[in-house]
C-alpha cells in the first residue's frame, strides 16, 4: 500500500470537494497526539505483507494507526477444509443412498446432496469460523491501543466486542449474515448495550447491484451510511476506486462526537474485514 510504514507518503486520498472540508469539530481544538482525535480517517489494507495488515492515515500524509490481523490465513483455510469436508460428506451420503435405493434415484440424489450440502457447508462456514482478533496499534510507538475480538455466534449473527489496552469493554459491533443478503448493516452499541449507531450500505437497488455483479470495475463500490438511531447521519465509509481495499472514513456530520471515535475506526476495519474474510 506504501514502501514503508511512517514514510509520509499518503497514496490515496479523498477526493477534494466531495465532502465537507469542515473539521466535524465545531469550535474544539483537536489533539493532533491522539491518532483519533480525528474527523476523517483513510483506511487501507497494506500488500506484500506478511499476515493481514491495514494502515489508517489522517488526510495530510501522517501514519496514525497500524492494524494486525494475523491468524486470519490460517484460520480462513480450517474454516474452508471443514466446509468442504462437510460438504463432501453430505453429497457422498445421498449418492449412497441413492445407489442403494434405485440408479434411477440417482440424478435426484445427487441434486438434493449438492443443494443439502452447499446449505451445510455454508452454514459450518458462519457458525465455526472464528475470526482471529483485529489489533489496532499507535504507528508512533506500535502500542496497542483497541483490540476487537469477535464475541459471539448466535445462528446468522454475529457479534464482536472492542476492547481498551486494559482488556476493558469500550464498544460492541454485531451484522446479521441473513439480512446482509439484501443490504448490509452493523449496529454499533455502548459497553451497556444500547444501540449508539447503525451503518447501512447506501441503497438498497444498489446493495442488490453489488451482490449480483460485484464492484463492476469500481462503478458499483462498497458504501455506508452511518446513522444514530433516530436516522439522523453523522458519516459515510466509502471505497476508493483503487485495486486494494482502500476506504475513506468520513466523520464530519458527527459534529456532537455520538459515534466514538476509536468506535468509527473499529467499524470501519470490520465493514472489510467482517465480510470479506
């Protein structure tokens, strides 16, 4: 993504005039030592690395956070050995019976195998998955700083919890596989589980178009709108038109700070990491 981590190079940016140029702070000072104090955060997945790594910048070129996600190849390879093996066995098991019934059962055996199969071996792959734990570090001095370790796995959710440096709760994010079919969301809630935020894909026709066709060479690119609640937006996570998983954070409408913001960069790692991997 860069040559070299803290290089001062940015290599994507946003777009000027595509946003507010405000700083979503209103009259605050920010504090340019705190690599949150943000309003607008740009959020990339570094290549030629080894393990999963992302690297988050503010808009002048400055390296703020590193990211690790390491375990997530190996981890990824269990969960698709344990879906394919799954999946072969339910297949096998209906050929079987079919043989053993009549060969023209066969044909019919084989399709209710494949349909049965695909559906387990989906299955095995969202309820045994586990992701590795996603590491957010300070560039300055590598100190971790969030860690967001996934939680719970009820049926089609699933949940994740972000924790401090101390192991304390700061935040909990959860997405539903099933109605992420139709258009994807994450619900962000407080230490005490009340619901804070939502990010929503931007529209509806246009999640659809995404899920049948892909990205379309850029045209259709990944988009979220975040929410409070009530429907009020205090931000957006858009996808840049490059070849990696490059986003932009946008946090300027959240001008009385309802969204965290070490929360908004938990979210915006997992809007790639959560459905990706």
């Amino acid at each position: 993504m860069h040559d070299e981590p803290g290089s001062g190079s940015n290599p994507f940016r946003a777009p000027a005039g595509e946003i507010d140029p405000g700083d979503g702070s209103g009259s605050r000072t920010l504090d340019r030592n705190d690599p949150f104090d943000r309003p607008r955060f740009l959020l990339g997945q570094r290549a030629l690395a080894m393990g999963e790594r992302y690297d988050v910048w503010d808009e002048s070129g400055q390296q703020l956070l590193i990211v690790d996600r390491s375990g997530a190849l190996v981890a990824n390879l269990l969960m698709m050995l344990g879906a394919g093996v799954v999946f072969v066995a339910v297949v096998g098991g209906a050929l079987l019976l079919g043989v053993r019934g009549d060969l023209e059962q066969v044909p019919v055996a084989a399709v209710l195998g494949f349909v049965l199969g695909t559906a387990a071996a989906f299955v095995v792959s969202v309820r045994w998955a586990r992701r590795p734990d996603v590491r957010i570090c300070n560039a300055a001095d590598d100190r971790c700083l969030l860690v967001v370790r996934q939680k719970t796995l009820r049926w089609l959710t699933v949940g994740y919890v972000v924790l401090d440096a101390n192991e304390g709760v700061v935040a909990h994010l959860s997405r539903n596989h099933a109605m992420g079919i139709l258009r994807r969301c994450w619900e962000v809630s407080d230490r005490d589980g009340r619901l804070v935020a939502q990010a929503r894909e931007d529209h509806l026709a246009l999640a659809l178009a995404r899920r049948l066709l892909g990205s379309c060479f850029g045209l259709l690119r990944t988009a979220y709108v975040l929410t409070t609640p009530e429907g009020e937006r205090i931000g957006r996570i858009e996808r840049r038109l490059t070849l990696l998983d490059r986003y932009v954070l946008d946090l300027c409408d959240d001008r009385n700070r309802v969204l965290e913001r070490r929360v908004a960069v938990a979210l915006g790692l997992m809007v790639d990491v959560g459905h990706r991997r």
